[in-house]
C-alpha cells in the first residue's frame, strides 16, 4: 500500500468515528469528539479515547486507559499488528462501549 493510499484509508476511517460521534451525541450520548488534523480524540465525561494516523508506520494507534494498540489496513479491515487481538472496530466497540455505559456499536 502507497502512502497516499494509507492516508486516504485512513483519513476515511477517522471520519466515519466523527460520524458516529455526531450520531451518539444526537442520542443523547455524554461524548465529546474533536479532530485535530491526524488525531481524533473522544472524551466520554473526562475519560478519552485517541486515535493517531501513523503516516511512516502507515498504522492507526488508539489510546485509551484500556491500553494502546497498534493497527494496520489488510485490504478489508483494520487488524492489530498483535495476533489474536481484536479488529479496530471490536476494539473501538468495546472501549466506547465502557467508557459511555451504553451499548455502542461501531
């Protein structure tokens, strides 16, 4: 995968997290989201989640109090550069979810 090819990948998965953000909030989910150019940050009451474009590792990392992790672009999906770890969207699924006490599905 080019590089331009890893940051248009990625760049659209970043804005489909601010996209759901902005559906959560109209539900009346505690979340705030804000983008400051290739990072993504969401905070759930004061607890965030941070989403970072790694151009020269072409990764997205996230961060939040459950661990950082690393993810790479199979083609498909977002896969933990750890095997038998989730997929970006579980992984996403699973912190969101605990962090807003609300069933969240990304």
């Amino acid at each position: 995968m080019t590089e331009s090819e890893f940051l248009i990948q990625a760049n659209n998965y970043l804005t489909k997290i601010e996209t759901l953000a902005e559906k959560w909030i109209d539900e009346n989910i505690d979340i705030d989201c804000s983008r400051q150019g290739n990072v993504l940050t969401l905070d759930f009451n004061g607890q965030q989640v941070v989403l970072n474009i790694q151009t020269p590792m072409k990764e997205l990392w996230i961060a939040s109090k459950s661990g950082a992790y690393h993810y790479k672009f199979d083609g498909l999906k977002w896969v933990n550069t750890r095997e038998g770890k989730n997929d970006l969207d579980t992984e996403l699924t699973e912190v969101c979810s605990s962090l807003s006490g609300v069933k969240l599905t990304v």
